[in-house]
C-alpha cells in the first residue's frame, strides 16, 4: 500500500499525517506500509516540492529560501526547536534544498 493510498483510506487524513509525523521514522512508517524506506523518502520528497511549489503561488515575489520559511511556520506546532527544523528542511528534494540554501546566504548577506 503506498502512502497516497493510506492517506486516501482514511477521512481523518490530518490527524493519521499528524500521527505518522510526530510518532514514527521512516523506516517504521515504511514497515507498517510495507514499503522500502526510500519509498517513504520519495514520496515525502515529492510532497514537500509539490507543497513548496503552490507556496510559491501565495507570494511569487518570495524566492525559494522565503517559501520554505513560510512552510516551516505552517508547521510550527511540529517544528518545535532547531533540530526539528533542520529535519524539516532535510525533506525537501536535494535540488530544491540546494536553491533555498543559495537563496538563504544572499538573504543573510544582505542583512
């Protein structure tokens, strides 16, 4: 069963997402599914680009470091501290994260 799947069974789609998120890993997630973990990895990948992407539609003046802020703050009641942050960045794709790290060095360069 994939994720999306999971997530489609279900009309509690916000408290089962809230649960898995604040409750389990990857890996358990993937055993639970039974899926590979880079199954897991994948599709959150996705998600966060996809999530990032209509972000950037709310304000297209923000570059891509200032959308993922506003992302983090959308989840600020699962964002609890700097290493919950840190994990929160780390699920966007590798290219992605790569432009909000480039456009977060201009950002602080500029302050």
């Amino acid at each position: 069963m994939s994720v999306r799947n999971f997530l489609k069974e279900t009309t509690e789609t916000d408290d089962n997402f809230k649960r898995i998120v604040e409750s389990m890993s990857g890996a358990e997630i993937a055993k639970t599914m039974n899926i590979s973990r880079q199954a897991v990895s994948n599709t959150l990948k996705r998600a966060m680009a996809k999530m990032h992407k209509g972000f950037k539609k709310v304000d297209d003046t923000w570059n891509d470091f200032e959308t993922a802020v506003a992302m983090s703050q959308g989840f600020s009641d699962l964002i609890s501290d700097e290493v919950e942050l840190k994990k929160f960045f780390k699920l966007f794709p590798p290219d992605l994260r790569k432009k909000i790290e480039a456009d977060a060095k201009k950002y602080i360069s500029k302050k």
